[in-house]
C-alpha cells in the first residue's frame, strides 16, 4: 500500500503557501468589511489552507473539513457571494498546484471538497444573515414598542395638562365641565340626583396683596390639597383664581351635599401657614342640588354661582343654600332694574303729589313729589318696588335727576291766589355726593322758573354720615340760593344731632312709625319721643312735619304737641297734581 | 404646533436609514428591503460605494488601534450606526478590557440594536443622541457614567460629518466637544469628499441621500483640516484613508477612490 500521498518538493511547499495565501488573501479583500489585518487574514487563510491541503490527502477522504472551512471563512466575516466564488476560484486553480498535492484522484477529491467549502459556506452564510435579519427587526421592534410606549405616555401627559390646573394639578374647569356633562346625560337611573358645591375664598386677594402672589399661590395649593383629601370620590376640581367646585354625583338629597360642604369648611378653615405667618383662610359655598333629569349644566352653574354670592353678601365662612323662589325675585328685580333706562327715554314714569298741610290751620303748605312707573307689563309700579334697585345699580342718578326736573318745571307753572306750595322732592344718598349737584338744581331752577324758596329737598340721615366734606358744602350752597332742606325720616336712623347743629337744615320729617303709635288715648313712649323731637327740632329753630297721619286724632294729637306740619292719607293720598290745585281753586 | 422636547420620535422605518445603508455597503444584513433599494440605488450611482465604506472602516480600526497602543482607554463614538463587524468596543477591549465606550446615535433603530449588543457589557453603553447637540451629549449620565472627562479621550466623528451641513456650524460643535476634553485626548475625523469626482455622480448621490432624510455635505481636504482647529494633527496629516497609516504599501494604492478623507489630532498637553 502506497502512501496516499505525499507534497513532492517539500522545500519549496513553504514558498508555495505563502504563494497561494497571498493570492487568496487578494482575491476576498474587498469583497466585504474584514475586521482584521492584513496579517491576521494571511494567518487565517494559512490555516485554512493547510486544513484544506491535509484533508485533500487524508484517508479516510472527509468531506467534513471542506464545511468547517467554509464555516470558519463566515465566522471570519469572509462573508459575502463574491468571497465565496473568488475562494472556489483561487483554491480551483492554484491549491494544488501552488502546495505540489500529488494523489491518484486529486481533481476528484478537489472537486467533492469544494463542494463541501460551498456547502459549509453557505449554510453558514445563510444562517448568519438569518440571524442578522432577526436581530436588526427585533431592534425595530423593540424601538416601535419604545416609541409607542413614549407617545401613549406624552399622550397621557397631554391629556393630563389639557384637564388638570398646573399650580394645584386638581382636575381644571374642563375636565369638570365634561365630568358634569357625563353625569347630567348618563344617570344610571332616572331618578338620580346631583349636587354642586361652588367654593370661593373669602377675601383672597387680601393674601395676595399682603403677602403677595407665591404666598397666594401657595395658599391655594394648600386649600386644593386640604379639599382633595377632605373629599375623597367626589370630583374636586379649580376654575381658576380662588374658586373651587365640587362634584356631588348620585346623592341622596340635599342633606348629602350639605355635609360635603360641611366637610370643606372645616378643612379649608383651618389656618395656613404662609412665609412664616398664620393666614386665616374662609371659604363661602354655594350648594345646588337636584334632579338629573331635567336640569343643565348651565343652569345648575349658574344656580350655583348665585348661591355662592348669597354666601358672601350673607357674611362668608359659610354654606348657603339654592333657593328658587330667591333667585326668581332677585332675577325679577334685575330684569326691572335693567328696563329702568328704557323705561326713563320712553316717558314711563311720571308724579304724584302728596299734601303737606300746616297743622294750625289745616292749609296747605307743600307737596311731596312722589315718582310712579307706568311699566307696560307689570302696571304702575310704586317706589317701593323699583328705587331700592336703582339705589344699588347707581340709576338712582338719572331717574333722581328727571323726578327733580319734572317737579321743579310743574311746580313752576303753578298759580294758586292762597298762596302756592313748595315742592318737596327726595335726594338720593348718590345724588348728594355727586359732584354739579349745585349746578344741577341750579340750571332746573333757571329752566322751569321756580323759586329757590318753592323747593324743599328730603335727604335721608345717612346721606350725612359720610366723612366727607364736599355733600355738606354742597347743602350749604343750596341753603344760600334759598332752597329748603328737609331731613327725611328723622328718628330712624343715626339721628345724630351734631349735623342738625352745623347744617342748613330748616324742616325735620319724622318717621310715620312714630305717629302710628299716636292712636292710644293714654300718652305713650311714641308720643312722649315726638313730642321731644318737636321741642329739640324747635329749640334749633326747625319745623316738624309728621308723616303718615291717617286719623283726625292722630292730626289732633300731633297739633297739641306742637307739631308744624302733616302729610298722609288723612291729609291727602298721592294724586296728580292738577287735582289738588282744582281743590284749592 | 411645536412639539414639546418631551414628545417621542416619530416612529418611522419605512424609510431608509444611513445606518443600516452603511451596514448593507459592508456586507451586513442589518437591514430592510427599503434600505437595500436605496443603498443598491447609490452603488448604481457610485458603484465603488461598497469599497469606500469598507475603506472607511478600515480606517476606523486603524486609527483605534492607534489609540489604543498610544495609551487611550476612553472612546466616545458619535454616529456608531450599526453595531456591524470590528466595532469600536470590540476592538478595544480584546486588546485593553478595562476600556470604556460610549456610543451615541441618532438613529433609535441604531440605537435598540446597539442596546441588544451591550446588553452583557457593563464597560460600554449606547445612547441616542445628535452630533448637533454636543452639550446633550457631554452632559448626558450614561457618558457621565462610564467617562472620566478629566482623563484623555478618543472622541471618534467617522462618516459621520457629511450628515452635518455647514449651517448647522460644526466648528463649533467640534470647539464645545474640545473644550470638555483633557489634555492628551483626541479626535478622530472622516468623511466623504467630492474631489476629483464627476458632478454627475456627485449630484446622484445626493439624490439618493436627499431620501433618507440625512442628505450630504462634501467636504474637501482644506475644510477638513480646519475641523482640526486646536487639535495638532498626526502624520500624514489629513488623507484619503486609506493613506493613513496603511498596513502594507499596496492598501493605499488609488487611495483617492475611496472618496473619504480622515484625519487625526491631539489636543496637547
């Protein structure tokens, strides 16, 4: 048995393989990234030839070897088609050769070994793409996961920001908004009931103004996270500034929301402790609660904002609750209030005139101009009903101003040969403090001819409790050009003495009350202070005219008192003016 | 509206990324059909474009293992791509294991991938960030983490440059990258140059690139060197790459093939 083969020149096999190393080394470089030297690669493809060579030669024959190298060339990153086919090129034409290989089937077995580099190669090829494909997709995969994950998570934080108020992070109006729209479509039942607590701090901007705005701020926060944790599962949430709002759902009645706002009271109206002082923090609520079905969200809003006003005007620090009859009137009083204006340019209102007679005997000194407003829905209307609203909303000044105008231009144009009366007209508080008053009563005077003398203005007590100086000087000029000044509904209010002394005062009106209790035929306190009122109004030289006399006894007792003057209904009720001249002829 | 900072990317691999394009031109299949069309589409255009990525990256581990052997165990690698064959941290640690890698990535393609493959090395880390924000990157705590700024640093720009246009100002991307590095520490700079190319491939190039959202800025060789600006470069200076430090005198034959300048410098002591 010969030896299966042997390298013929094993001197010159040294020179071979480096020969046939170089040439291959020149063959893949280029074909794809090798991440080696260029050293490093020729010991590799040394290596791999001499595999290559000794399996050629081996007997046994084993394919085996060909798949390891072609493996191992992947592994190496000699890892694309055209190293493959160069590699089966260079090792076709020069292994051989280049290394002198003699055996009897050389070129059978180059053949079979190739096919097996191929074999090894590419599987191995095959599988490393595989893996890299599985990897580059995984990392795709796992990036979109990311990203998602990212834009559900921004998405929340959008959603988060757009309903929560970023200084407290309570729920903001929107959210609440939509939270109310929820409960009022959706009741589970249709007899479910609903509450709203409106919250507002009492006299907040007084932190911020001593304490200022962070301070405010931190009260605030501490005032959310006071009600958050006071009121677990209900709905609280910020409108913004100091108010609050709480959502009551499903309550059983009224008693369920009271004791909700009960609840923030008592949580809000603990101190604070704000830049190392202790602020006092009160709260007023406004409470509705009602049937779902029925009702919206805009008008359970406004219910509630209303309340929350009545709480306040009503002192703060408390709850108030919704009442429908209040806010029917009060809703009532405001249309009129609003028609006032209108009602002035379309010549709605207009004057009667009420009697003033002397006492002594019985002639008639004055009248009083009392203002009607022919409303064309609801008829005429007393002042009663209309000059408290306009007192408040300051229309007090137009209508005041044309009730004066149209006294003083009919007053003018009377003539009674007994002598005419005065006109009393009343002052509004407002009016007095208005700057041009005096100017005012002047340019009426001019316009309607009347005499200063022939006009007497009513001013209520509080018209003069004010500190100020300029309704006083005002008065006294009014004094000086003759006209009459008259204290309205004297014994009522502050009665303080010490105007009667230093204003122009000439007349004191006192208050019907007194004289209602002048029907007993024993004296009486009532009659005892009247009679007192006239001795003091005389000793400052002033005359009393009592107002509501209704009887010839009370006429009767007022003249023995000493009383000047008398108007009411025994006297004369209020009437257009044109009848009492025609009595007087 | 302008999306907050806080809003995630946009989640897009429908289109082709530079990445994985880079890791097609060597041979790798980190990559989907959309980056192979695009990358078969430049190497139409410009059919050496395989030979000059691989050339790139040949440059690349030579100019580490430079590093490595002049002492430096710190590498902050901007615009890492795909953690294809020979990368950064590979190399560097077979030779020196106590070495610290930073790589840094806009693609979060890239950047997943690049997690996978460190997931086991506590000595290396990825994280997803821009060229054009270098002070995001420096004071990012995965670098703060693994870098010691104060000792010399290998900060390593490769293929990368041609990505950032002359507005986006990298002289001073590059000065704010200086200024955060002890002395010793150096810069590692290529990218691709249209000299001596004709405008025709210059111009299919950039088509091809427009695509993929990065388009392309050539540089040349005097622009380069500027980039160096308080580095003291290396010999030879600053190259075609395959000029640098060549291995054997026959790798740096036609040398201006492939199409990318590289260069090293120092910041001195």
């Amino acid at each position: 048995m010969t030896s299966p083969a042997t390298a013929n020149q094993p001197s010159g096999a040294n020179s071979g393989m480096a020969a046939f190393t170089q040439e291959w080394a020149n063959a893949i470089t280029g074909t794809s990234y090798l991440p080696m030297s260029q050293a490093q690669l020729k010991r590799l493809l040394d290596r791999l030839a001499r595999e290559l060579a000794a399996a050629l030669l081996a007997e046994p024959f084993d394919l085996r070897a060909g798949q390891r190298v072609g493996t191992e060339l992947v592994a190496a990153h000699i890892a694309s088609a055209e190293a493959l086919g160069r590699t089966v090129e260079v090792v076709q034409l020069r292994l051989v050769r280049d290394l002198g290989l003699v055996a009897d089937d050389i070129a059978d077995r180059l053949a079979r070994l190739l096919a097996a580099v191929t074999t090894g190669y590419t599987r191995a090829l095959r599988d490393r793409t595989l893996d890299e494909q599985e990897s580059i997709r995984r990392a795709a995969m796992a990036q979109r996961t990311k990203a998602e994950r990212a834009l559900r998570a921004s998405e929340a934080r959008f959603r988060h920001q757009a309903t929560h108020d970023s200084l407290t992070d309570l729920p903001n109006r929107n959210l609440f908004t939509e939270r109310l729209a929820t409960a009022l479509a959706k009741p589970r039942r249709d007899s479910d009931r609903v509450g709203l607590c409106f919250l507002d701090l009492d006299q907040f901007k007084r932190v911020n103004d001593q304490h200022g705005h962070q301070a405010g701020d931190r009260v605030l926060t501490e005032v959310a996270n006071r009600l958050r944790q006071a009121l677990t599962g209900h709905l609280v949430a910020r409108l913004g500034g100091d108010a609050f709002v709480i959502l009551i759902e499903r309550t059983g009645g009224t008693r369920d929301v009271i004791a909700v706002a009960e609840a923030a009271l008592a949580a809000v109206h603990e101190p604070a402790v704000v830049a190392g002082h202790e602020v006092t923090v009160r709260t007023s609520i406004g409470i509705v609660e009602r049937q779902v079905a029925g009702t919206s969200a805009n008008e359970l809003m406004r219910a509630a904002d209303c309340t929350l006003h009545w709480a306040k005007a009503a002192g703060g620090g408390r709850w108030t609750l919704y009442d429908a009859e209040r806010d029917r009137q009060e809703l009532t009083r405001q249309a009129l209030t609003a028609a006032i204006p209108a009602g002035l340019d379309r010549g709605e209102f207009y004057l009667d005139y009420q009697p003033l007679a002397s006492l002594r005997d019985g002639r008639l000194l004055g009248v009083e101009a009392l203002v009607r407003w022919r409303h064309p829905e609801l008829g005429v209307l007393r002042p009663d009903q209309f000059i408290g609203l306009a007192e408040e909303t300051g229309l007090i000044v137009p209508l005041g101003g044309w009730v004066l105008a149209e006294a003083c231009r009919a007053a003018g144009s009377w003539s009674v040969t007994s002598g005419t009366p005065f006109v009393s007209v009343n002052l509004a508080v407002r009016q007095v403090h208005r700057p041009g008053l005096v100017q005012e009563v002047r340019n009426i005077l001019q316009r309607s001819g009347l005499p200063p003398e022939r006009l007497q203005l009513e001013i209520t007590e509080s018209a003069m409790m004010s500190p100020a100086e300029e309704p006083v000087q005002a008065l006294r000029r009014l004094a000086d050009l003759g006209v009459r000044i008259a204290i309205d509904d004297f014994g009522t209010g502050y009665s303080n003495l010490a105007y009667l002394r230093d204003l122009p005062v000439t007349e004191l009106k006192v208050a019907g009350e007194f004289v209602a209790g002048l029907r007993a035929q024993e004296p009486q306190a009532d009659e005892r202070i009247v009679a007192s009122l006239v001795s003091l109004a005389h000793a400052l030289d002033l005359t009393v005219t009592a107002e509501g006399v209704e009887t010839a006894g009370q006429a009767e007792r007022l003249r023995a008192i000493g009383c000047d003057a008398g108007q009411g209904w025994h006297f004369g009720r209020p009437e257009p003016a044109d009848r009492i001249l025609a009595r007087l002829g | 509206m302008r999306r907050p900072d806080w809003a995630p990317d946009d989640i897009d691999i429908e289109r082709p990324s530079v990445a994985r394009m880079y890791d097609y031109y060597l041979g790798g299949s980190h990559n989907f059909a959309v980056d192979r069309a695009a990358a078969q589409a430049m190497v139409a255009a410009v059919p050496e474009a395989p030979l000059m990525a691989q050339a790139n990256r040949a440059f690349l581990r030579r100019a580490v293992h430079f590093l490595v052997d002049a002492g430096i165990r710190q590498f902050l690698d901007i615009g890492s791509g795909i953690p294809t064959v020979g990368n950064v941290h590979e190399i560097v640690q077979q030779v020196a294991p106590e070495s610290r890698v930073v790589y840094v990535d806009t693609d979060p393609v890239a950047v997943a991938h690049s997690q996978e493959i460190l997931a086991d090395n506590n000595q290396a880390t990825v994280l997803q960030e821009d060229l054009r924000h270098p002070d995001r990157i420096l004071d990012h705590p995965e670098l703060r983490r693994l870098l010691n700024l104060n000792e010399p640093t290998a900060v390593l720009i490769v293929a990368v440059l041609h990505f950032v246009s002359d507005d986006d100002r990298p002289a001073e991307l590059l000065r704010t990258l200086r200024d955060a590095l002890a002395p010793g520490s150096w810069l590692v700079l290529s990218q691709a140059s249209d000299e001596g190319r004709p405008e025709t491939e210059r111009s299919d190039a950039e088509t091809v690139y427009r695509r993929t959202g990065s388009p392309l800025w050539f540089r040349d060789r005097s622009e380069l060197t500027t980039l160096f600006d308080g580095f003291e470069l290396v010999e030879p200076g600053v190259v075609w790459v395959p000029q640098w430090r060549p291995e054997t005198p026959e790798s740096s034959m036609n040398a201006e093939t492939s199409a990318f300048l590289g260069g090293v410098g120092r910041i001195g002591d």
